[in-house]
C-alpha cells in the first residue's frame, strides 16, 4: 500500500466518522425537538388540573366571588343552565344568586 492509498483511506474514515457525528446531531436535534413541546403540553395539563381543583373547591364552598376569580376578567364562559357570556364579576353575581337559591346543597 503507497502513501496515496493510505491518505485516502484515511480521507474515507474521517469523512465517515464526520457523517456519523452529523447523523446523530440530527437525531438528538430531532428527540430535543419533540420533547420540548411534550414538557410543555404536561405543564399546560397540570396547570388545567390545578384550575379543575380549585373550581371544584370553590364551588363546594359556595364561594362564588374564589369560582368567578379562577375566570380571566375578560373571559366569557357558558353555564349548566345555559347562561352565556359576560365578565367575570358578572358571573361572580350569577354564581352567588344561584348558589344562595336554587343550588345550596350542590356539589
């Protein structure tokens, strides 16, 4: 073997070890990218889930005014009944006159 066959077979290995470095950047690229956005959905579950128990525990309590704080002040929001729309100070009332008449045992 002359010194040209030897630097290309050398040539040849670092060109492959060069492709195997590129091959597994992309697949750690790859598993980074989809693991972020999965982090990010269970964050977004437990901060629903969080929301879900303290509007459970509100409720329980006929607190209107800690149920219609878990609603953003702009936030619109459908009851049971069918009652629609409106801020939540508006809700925060409706809540509290349905939980002193019509719902004082509700849970």
């Amino acid at each position: 073997m002359d010194s040209s066959q030897l630097h290309a077979m050398i040539r040849q290995e670092v060109r492959m070890k060069q492709l195997h470095l590129r091959i597994g950047l992309m697949v750690w690229l790859l598993a980074v990218g989809f693991s972020v956005p999965a982090v990010a959905q269970q964050q977004d579950d437990a901060a629903i889930r969080q929301v879900q128990v303290l509007q459970a525990a509100a409720w329980n309590r006929h607190d209107a005014r800690a149920y219609a704080n878990l609603f953003a002040e702009d936030g619109d929001a459908v009851n049971i009944v069918g009652f629609g729309g409106g801020v939540a100070r508006r809700l925060s009332a409706r809540s509290a006159k349905a939980s002193n008449s019509s719902l004082p045992k509700a849970r």
